[in-house]
C-alpha cells in the first residue's frame, strides 16, 4: 500500500496524465528481458522483507541527521552457570544487551551513474520499487543500461541488510539452544539475584547496592532455568559460544537430573522402610 501510494505521489509530479504513464511503463516493461524485471523485483522485495525483520531490532536513539547509521540491539544468552543454594542446585543464564551500529549508506545513496536521480525517500531511505518505476519512463537507448546499475546496486543493499541480519540471528542461536535443553521459554522479563563478588560485575553487567559498607551485593540480570534438588554443592560455568561447552552442560545436566532422581529413590526407599 505504501509503495503504490509512493507511487501514485510520483506520477502525480510527471507533466502528464496517469494512464500516459501507465501505458509507457507497460510498453517499457514488454520491452524488457523477463529475467531482468523479474530479478530487479525480486531482490526489491527480498530487501524490503530483510529490512522489516531489521527494523524489529532497530534502536529508538539514531541521529535522525546520521541517515547512513542504523543501530541494533539484542540480547544474547551465551553464558550458563550453576550454583547451590541449600539442597537445591540452580541452573541460571546471564542475558546480555549488545548494541551494534551499521553503515547501510547503499539504502541512502545511489552510487555513480545513478545519482543524477532524485529518488523518492521513506523514512531517510530509498524507495527502490518508486525508483524502478521512474526508470521504466526513461529512453531505451539509457534504459537497460539504468537497470543494470540498479540491478547491482539491488545487491550491494542485500550484503548490507544481511550483514546486519547475521548479528542478530547469531543472538537466537544460543535461545533456541537453551529453550530446547531446558524445556523453557527466555522471556523479556529481568530478575535480579543477589550474588557476592565471585560474580564477575564488569562482564555479567551487575551494578552494586548503594548500601552500607562491605561486603556488598551485586545485582545480575538472571534468569533460572531449572532447579535440581542436590545435596553436593554444584557450581560451574558454561560459555555457550563454544560447541564443547554446550556439549558440557548437556551433561552437568544429565549428572545433576539423575542424581535427583537417586536421591528421590533413597528417600522414597527409606520412607517404606521406616513405615
């Protein structure tokens, strides 16, 4: 609805009538190679698609002045630990908020060869489906040439746009990872758990309580996954950037849920016993 609205505000600058336009815009587009229009609309709304999935990552704080700067966010889930507390044995993962930005200059400005072109911009960038439409008024003799330029600068907002899609696909890995091994669900929600100095602050991005004086308490954003009942002290830590370390709390896990499940046998063994 928009691009045809970008497009209707378009023609409506043109010094003549719509159905004019039309009618060339059709004769243009029969002219064309059917692999050159379909490829340059194909890669116009395969980048619009990979920018909205962008854009639900997109910080608020940009410079609205710095149009070539856009800044992400997310939230990576890359670092597992365990601790006892009394006879149970938690199992927590630190969130972190990374912010990361990125040049996207292809999607503000056209290279050479094409910037003699005034394009028509949304939000600081450029309308690529509202430019291909101008380009269909142009002469033949210009015509394909346009479009091949067009077509490759249509790939070189592809890198961009992907490039930043990778940095946040990288944060969902490890999500899914934990969502799968614990059977749970990460939600947006920040605890705070009281922890003492073992805790790394500087790295886990824990803040101290402006209380009275030492020993003082430290604040993590933490979220508990599962809680094991234990009577040995269990406390480990898990980055889960590296594949053997995952591989590592599959089986803490494993350890720590069949041992549960003894020390419920034994309880329940010697509750027969004594009855």
């Amino acid at each position: 609805m928009e691009t045809s609205t970008n497009k209707q505000n378009a023609d409506s600058k043109l010094p003549f009538p719509d159905d004019s336009v039309s009618r060339f815009r059709a004769k243009a587009v029969a002219k064309l190679p059917p692999e050159t229009n379909n490829s340059i609309r194909a890669l116009i709304v395969l980048n619009q698609e990979i920018l909205d999935r962008c854009m639900e990552s997109k910080t608020d704080n940009d410079d609205p002045c710095a149009t070539a700067r856009f800044t992400c966010r997310r939230k990576m889930f890359n670092v597992v630990k365990t601790r006892s507390v009394g006879e149970l044995t938690e199992f927590l993962v630190f969130p972190r908020d990374e912010k990361k930005e990125f040049d996207i200059t292809p999607l503000v400005q056209l290279p050479p060869g094409l910037n003699l072109f005034q394009p028509l911009l949304v939000s600081g960038r450029i309308d690529f489906g509202a430019l291909f439409e101008t380009f269909l008024l142009l002469h033949d003799d210009i015509l394909l040439s346009c479009l091949s330029r067009l077509k490759d600068h249509l790939q070189s907002v592809q890198v961009c746009l992907g490039t930043i899609e990778q940095w946040l696909v990288e944060s969902r890995d490890s999500k899914f990872f934990l969502e799968a091994t614990f059977a749970t669900k990460l939600d947006k929600q920040r605890i705070f758990c009281h922890r003492s100095a073992r805790f790394d602050s500087a790295k886990f991005g824990a803040r101290i309580n402006p209380g009275v004086n030492p020993p003082p308490t430290f604040y993590v954003h933490c979220q508990v996954l599962k809680q094991v009942q234990l009577n040995d002290k269990l406390e480990a830590s898990f980055s889960l950037v590296y594949q053997h370390e995952r591989a590592k709390l599959i089986k803490c896990l494993e350890f720590a849920s069949a041992r549960e499940k003894i020390k419920a046998e034994e309880i329940q063994w010697f509750s027969k016993r004594l009855s």
